[in-house]
C-alpha cells in the first residue's frame, strides 16, 4: 500500500463506525416509547349520552380501529369512559326511579350491546372506566357492574388526565 492508502483507510473506518453509532443511536431513540411498553395509539371514548344506537354506533367506531391496529401490528390503548348515561351501558341494572332508566329500546338492545363491549374488552383489552361519581349519585353497587369495568373517582377528571398527561386521543361519537 501507499502512503496515502494507509492514512485515508482508517479515517475511512473511523467515519464509518461513527456514522453506524450515529444511526443506532436514533434507531435506539425512536425505539424508546416502544421499550418502555408505552402503546404507539392511544384513544379515550367518553360516552355519557343515553342513546343505544349511538353507542352500538361507538362499538362499531371502536372495532374497526382495534381491527385496523391490530391488522397493522401497531400497538394501541383504547378506553371507554362512561360518564352519567353512559352507566346504562356498563351494567344490568335496569336503574328504575333514575335519570338513567332504561327504556324500550335499550331493553331490547342490551344483550347485543353487553357482547359487542365485553367482546372489546376481552378480545382487545379496550379498558372500560366508570365514573364514580354517576355510580354513586344512581346508588348502584359496584357489584352490579360488569367485571370488567375500572372504576374511577370522576370520569370527565379520568378524561382530561388521559389527554394531557398521558396523550390520548378524545373521541365522542355524535
């Protein structure tokens, strides 16, 4: 070798280890949020409306992103925050003598609802919150809700924490 073909090669080698730390470094960076078990997508569905079509509308909106996340191998955290008539949707409980009642047509809807939600949660893990403060202000037993509802001490508080603390999406089907 010549002179200069010994100078420029480990420069050469040098710049290139650099540049090789350099990309693994970024790559390590980008790959962060997904070593610490954070999900890429992260969506709260606030639900306080009264409506059986509505929500059954609100299911469907839910499947189909859960559908699309999973199809796309993307990680997600999805939730349902029931607030006020929202309760109607989380439980058996007919809740005769409250604002929240049921009625005729949530009557006839309520089986089909119950799997749809509960099949989310199973087979998804959309996690389902409920205000303690509506659960309380009905009287209903915690026992009377469906096991796999969280409870929390104010769902629009849970709401507005999952936005600016944690980065979530807000969605309300209208």
């Amino acid at each position: 070798m010549t002179p200069i073909a010994r100078r420029t090669l480990p420069a050469l080698s040098l710049g290139s280890l650099g540049m090789a730390a350099l990309l693994l470094f970024a790559g390590l960076l980008l790959a962060a949020p997904h070593a610490a078990g954070a999900a890429e997508a992260r969506v709260v569905y606030h639900a306080d409306y009264a409506d059986p079509r509505r929500f059954s509308s609100m299911l469907t909106s839910i499947n189909n992103m859960v559908m699309h996340y999973d199809n796309n191998f993307i990680d997600h955290d999805i939730r349902i925050v029931f607030v006020a008539h929202g309760v109607r949707f989380v439980t058996d409980d007919a809740l005769a003598g409250t604002p929240f009642a049921e009625d005729d047509q949530l009557r006839e809807e309520r089986d089909s609802i119950r799997g749809r939600l509960l099949s989310l949660n199973s087979l998804h893990n959309v996690r389902l919150e409920l205000c303690e403060i509506t659960r309380e202000a009905v009287g209903l037993a915690s026992d009377a809700v469906y096991d796999a509802v969280d409870f929390v001490p104010s769902g629009v508080v849970r709401i507005a924490e999952l936005q600016s603390d944690e980065g979530f999406a807000y969605i309300k089907i209208e």
